[in-house]
C-alpha cells in the first residue's frame, strides 16, 4: 500500500468515489442481507443454529462495512478502494470510471496483496 498511497489522487477521482459510495455500500448490503435471509431459512438446521450462524454472517459483514466504508477521507481514498475490492464489494467494473492510473494502482496492488498462491 505504500507505493498506492504515494500517488495523489485526482479531483475528480475523489469526486467519483463520493458519488459512488453509497450505492457500493448499498449493493453490498443487499447481497449480505440475502445471505442472511438464507442462513434463517435452512429449515436443515435448528432455530438455535440458524440464529448463530446468522450472528456470525452479520459480524463478518460489519466487519467489512467498517474496514470499507468508515473513515472517508480523500487520503485514505486509494486504500479504501483497494479494501472494497478485495472485499469484493466493488469489482474492476466499478473502477472503470476512474482515472487510468488511479485505476491500474488499484489492480496492480489487488493482484499482488490477494493473489491465490
């Protein structure tokens, strides 16, 4: 992250990424919401299971809602994305509006940091 964090961001990526936040937060959410509905439908397991497992669903998503979206700020701005992507909660698609070089730092760091070895 520290050459990521070296390279200023552009004003109008930045102005980009407070566009799109919410939407990303809420896509995220409807997708872990789902989830959950799942885990409290498994008529395979007992209520008290299904509740559990349903707690341990919500804590990981705010886990990744608070590692994602707490603390904007136009500094943390490049590591924030890196973390929603490796998250995937935004996806290359998401990015393709951003500069090119705002974008391949971000492709280039995730590739490294969550490569599958």
């Amino acid at each position: 992250e520290g050459r990521l964090m070296k390279e200023r961001s552009q004003e109008s990526d930045w102005r980009l990424y407070r566009e799109r936040v919410s939407g990303w937060r809420e896509r995220y959410l409807e997708k872990a919401n789902r989830g959950v509905g799942a885990v409290l439908s498994d008529d395979s397991k007992t209520p008290t299971e299904r509740f559990w497992d349903a707690h341990r669903r919500m804590e990981e998503v705010s886990r990744v809602l608070a590692d994602c979206f707490d603390g904007h700020a136009r500094s943390r701005m490049q590591g924030n994305l890196l973390i929603m992507h490796g998250n995937g909660v935004i996806f290359d698609d998401d990015l393709s509006e951003f500069s090119d070089g705002l974008r391949e730092r971000i492709e280039s760091a995730a590739r490294e940091l969550f490569r599958e070895d």
